[in-house]
C-alpha cells in the first residue's frame, strides 16, 4: 500500500463520535477466512461470514474506513455509472445481466435494511437521488438511459426545470432525474458499525496492519505483516484503489483516481432552507460530475474531481469552492471547514470486478465511483462464494484479473483529459 497515510482529515472524522483503534496484530493466527482491507466491501464480506459461523480476522493497513469508506460522498444510490443496460448486457451476457441488474438495482435499498437489521447508527436517510442535467445533450441521454432502465425495473421520473430548482436550490440545470431509492449515511459511522457487528459476532480486526506478503501455505494461504501473520483456508482481498502488488496484475487491473470533497461550516437557516430542502443527494451529468449533500447539522457537503502528486498532495479545492458557489450562489462567502479526498478505483468496462486467481483467493473491487451501496453487494457476494455458492450462480462474472492497456500512459494523460472535459463542461455550462 502506497498511499501516504497523512491525508488532510476529512469531516466524517471530525463529526463521528471518538472511536478506540484497533491494535496491530502482533503474533500468528489461523482462521477460516483472512479479509484485507476494512472498507465496506472487506467488513460485509467478513460480516457475513460470521453470521454464517466462520472465524475471520480483518487486516488494514491504517484502521476500519482508513480506505475511500471513511472518506466517501456517502450517497447510496442504486445502479452502475457509465454502461446503459444494453451495454451491460453485452458485457456479461444475458443470464448475468438479469442478476446484476436486479443486484445493482436493489443495491441501495439493500444497504439501508442492512443498517435497519444491525442498528447502525449512522445518519442514515433515504430522501432520493437528483441527478440533474447541464445540457440539452445530457437531459436528451438522460431520457433515454431511464426509459431504457425503467424498462429492468429502476423506478426513475424525470423532473422538470421548476421542480429541479424547487428541490435543488440551484438554477444551474435543465431538467433532473429521480430515483427514490437512493439516500445518504455518515459514510464513517456506516464502515465503523459494518465493524462492530463483525466483532460482537466474533470478527477480529487488526489496524495498522499492512500486508506485505501472501503466500500459499500448503493448501492453506498465509497472509504476512509486520508484526505477524493470518493462516486461514479464504483470503478475501478488499484494496480496491489502494491495490499494490500484493495480488498479481491486480494495481494494473484498474485506475485509481481521487475525489476530493470540501464541506462548509454549519449554515444558518436562510442560506441552508433554500439547499436540497427535501434532503436529496445530488450529483450532475457533467463529465467531470459534482455532487453534494445537506447534513443532519446544517453543513453542506461537496465533492468533485481532484488530484494527488507522487509525493501524496492533494489538489483541485479552489476549482471545487468555486463550481459549489457557482451551482449554489447562497454559498459564496461561507466558510469552507474542511477538505480532503481519498482514492477510487476506475475498471476499463466500468463494471465492478470479482476475480479468484486461485483456489481460496478472492478479490472484489472496481466500483467506478459509486461504490457505497455496490460495495455492500460484492463483500456478501464475496461471502456467499466462499460458503458454497457456485461461480454460475453469482450476479458477477468471475474473470480473469487483466491488466488494462497501455494503463501508464492512460495515467499520465488522465490529467490532461480531465482538463479538456472541464473545459467542455464549461462550455456546456456557461
Ligand atoms: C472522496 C470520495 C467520494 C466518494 N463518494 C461516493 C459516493 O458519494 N457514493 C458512492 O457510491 N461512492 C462514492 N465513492 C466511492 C466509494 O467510497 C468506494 O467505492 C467504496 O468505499 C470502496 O470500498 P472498499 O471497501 O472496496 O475500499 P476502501 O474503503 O478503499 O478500502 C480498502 C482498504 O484496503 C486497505 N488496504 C490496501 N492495501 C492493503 C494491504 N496491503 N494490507 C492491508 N490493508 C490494505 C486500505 O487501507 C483501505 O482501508 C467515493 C470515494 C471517494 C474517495
């Protein structure tokens, strides 16, 4: 894991009750399942397991929601970003796509029964997803892309200009998209309860516990850190963009980008009232898309598009105040508490990927940015694999891990297509 632990705190820190770290494992252990990574797909993962009766210890290079868990835009809206259906179906074939659609469909909703049963104390609000459009070309594709998803079962309506404005408080769209289905939670409290049913089920987890080796140990598999070492009969691996080279060809398999986010102090009630006043999330059809959020305290949360230089700084925060006071003009002037990011994981068909190298490897990662209610999916999907179900029967192809073509100069050249976008946007927007 390469990513420099210093990374600015983010507001999720700042608002979550205080929380003991979990200690580094010092010694050797078995058990039936090793889990690396205590994001949301690692901690579903191992939840289910132990519900199931297994014994799983979670390893985390930092500690529970280190990853981009404890750092998301926390929206939980249902379905994948990018591919329309027909493309999905392409992708994975017919017999898949039913599942997966369904799967990715139902993906928020099962998110907040998942906190219902658990009592998670996490924020949780399912007001609706906005999605709204900044160009004629974006509402004409929006159209069709929700004719063609309520055709497999989404529940999405279009809303007109006055409505997008009444239940957004911007002015800088045409038209917008509903899903009802989507909603928000404290994206931290979220990944640290995931945590504490694992461990009243009996989930161990060790912080500050990189692992640095994985080897087959017989028919068993090692999982090494520095301090100690996990034999167990499954290792569920969960790094999605913080992947190293622990799996082979799994950092190459996909691209990891940063999001970063800036949140405002708490507003008083004439700025806040007029902003999302219904409690939507929003996000918008841009290329390079913002989307933003109102919180139980009256702070408004926003996020976008950033960078990370080799040396680990993030950048991209002005860009950002100044594209939130622009779609929110109440915000010019407010102060802006707080700013960070963290790290995603881009995958070349834009499909989340499952993968098991080998007997007793599993790997599930790649949720493009909308990984909050996806990830869920995969970490019980992930479990349901290791209690017995067949490859056949799960809403995920099991492929082979691929590297992406010519990914390093993809990488150097994101930076410069990301600018042109913006500007397109820009000129889209103006
Ligand atoms: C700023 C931001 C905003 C976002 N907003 C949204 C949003 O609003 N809605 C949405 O749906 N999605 C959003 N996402 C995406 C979503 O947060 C992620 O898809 C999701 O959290 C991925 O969860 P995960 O458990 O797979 O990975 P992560 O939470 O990233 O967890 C991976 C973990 O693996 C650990 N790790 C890595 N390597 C090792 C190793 N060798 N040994 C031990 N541990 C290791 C890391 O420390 C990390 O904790 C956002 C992401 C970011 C960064």
């Amino acid at each position: 894991m390469t990513t420099p632990l210093n990374w600015p705190e983010s507001l999720w820190t700042h608002s979550a009750p205080d929380e003991v770290e979990n200690p580094p494992l010092t010694n050797h252990l078995t058990a039936d399942v090793a889990v690396i990574g205590a994001g949301y797909t690692g901690l579903r993962a191992a939840l289910a397991l132990a519900e199931a009766g297994l014994s799983v210890i979670v390893l985390d290079a930092g500690d529970v929601g280190w990853g981009a868990s404890g750092r998301t835009g926390g929206q939980v809206n249902p379905m994948m970003p990018f591919n329309s259906p027909q493309r999905i179906k392409e992708l994975v074939g017919e017999r898949i796509f039913e599942t997966l659609a369904e799967q990715s469909l139902n993906s928020a909703d099962e998110v907040f029964d998942l906190i219902n049963t658990y009592q998670i104390d996490c924020q949780a609000r399912q007001n609706g997803w906005l999605r709204v459009h900044h160009s004629k070309a974006a509402q004409k594709k929006a159209t069709t892309d929700i004719a063609n998803w309520n055709a497999v079962g989404a529940n999405m309506r279009i809303v007109e200009r006055d409505e997008v404005v009444a239940i957004s408080g911007s002015r800088a769209y045409r038209t917008g998209t509903v899903n009802p289905r989507g909603g928000a939670v404290h994206p931290l409290m979220f990944v640290r309860g995931l945590a504490s049913a694992g461990k009243a089920r009996g989930v161990q987890i060790f912080g500050q516990s990189a692992v640095t080796g994985l080897a087959k140990a017989g028919a068993k598999w090692a999982a090494t850190t520095q301090g100690g070492s996990v034999t167990s009969e499954w290792v569920v691996v969960a790094t999605n963009g913080y992947s190293d080279g622990l799996v082979q060809g799994l950092a190459s398999s996909v691209i990891p980008i940063t999001p970063i986010q800036i949140a405002t102090d708490p507003l008083p009630p004439d700025i806040i009232d007029e902003i999302l006043p219904e409690g939507h999330t929003i996000s918008d059809s841009r290329r390079v898309i913002m989307y933003a959020r109102r919180e139980p305290d009256n702070r408004m949360v926003y996020g976008g598009h950033g960078e990370c230089d080799k040396q680990g700084n993030l950048s991209g925060f002005d860009w950002l105040v100044n594209d939130a006071e622009r779609v929110f003009p109440q915000l010019r002037g407010v102060t802006w508490s707080h700013r960070w990011g963290g790290r995603i994981a881009v995958t070349e068909d834009h499909l989340p990927h499952l993968h098991e190298p080998q007997q007793g490897l599993i790997v599930g990662l790649g949720y493009n940015g909308r990984g909050v209610a996806m990830s869920n999916v995969m970490g019980r999907v992930m479990a349901e694999r290791i209690l017995g179900a067949t490859p056949e029967t799960l809403p995920f192809p099991v492929t082979k891990i691929a590297g992406i073509p010519l990914r390093n100069l993809k990488m150097i050249g994101m930076k410069h297509v990301i600018r042109w976008m913006k500007f397109l946007d820009y000129l889209e927007t103006r």
